[in-house]
C-alpha cells in the first residue's frame, strides 16, 4: 500500500458564541443612517459626524427609556424577563454546612 496522502479529516470547528446584541446600538446606527441621508440631502453646512452620532445613541436612548415608560407590551416583556432571571448577588451560600456532617 502507498502513502496516498490521505489525511485524518479536521476537527469540526466549535460554534462561536453568539454576540450579545445591543439594542441601543442596533437603534442608534438605525437613526444615524437615517439622520445622515438626511442632513446630506439639505443643502447647507453639515454637522461633524460625531455629533451625527452623539445625537442618534442620545435619541436610542431616549427612546428605550420612553418605550419602557409608554408602551404597555415592552414593559410587561421587561418585567417578565426580570422575573425570570436570577440575581445571583443575592444568593447566600453557607459554605460551613458543607464541612459538617
């Protein structure tokens, strides 16, 4: 038999973890695009676009805040996943039980 170079296949390659997603940001980059095609469709002078992007993560903001305060189903979804999380800072563990017998 010959070497025929055949090789072990690979390992299969671990799933990355998923990346959080900022809602924030996902908004904020939503109004920057929007407030950008905007100011650059006006003629005039145009504002720095650091301040484009101050004003739309100020508006994200804002309007987490608002929808939190006004809309019924967003807050009920809140208040459900608070409910089903667990504070762990306030869990107390008595690590002198375990010792005894």
């Amino acid at each position: 038999m010959s070497g025929g170079g055949e090789s072990a296949p690979a390992p299969a390659a671990k799933p990355a973890a998923a990346v959080p997603i900022d809602h924030v940001e996902e908004l904020a980059r939503q109004i920057f695009i929007q407030l950008s095609a905007n100011v650059h469709a006006t003629p005039g002078e145009k504002p720095p676009h650091a301040k484009l992007a101050e004003l739309s993560f100020r508006l994200a903001e804002a309007f987490q805040v608002g929808n939190l305060e006004f809309n019924t189903a967003a807050r009920e979804r809140a208040d459900a996943k608070a409910k089903s999380t667990v504070d762990v800072s306030k869990i107390e563990i008595d690590f002198g039980a375990f010792g005894k017998k």
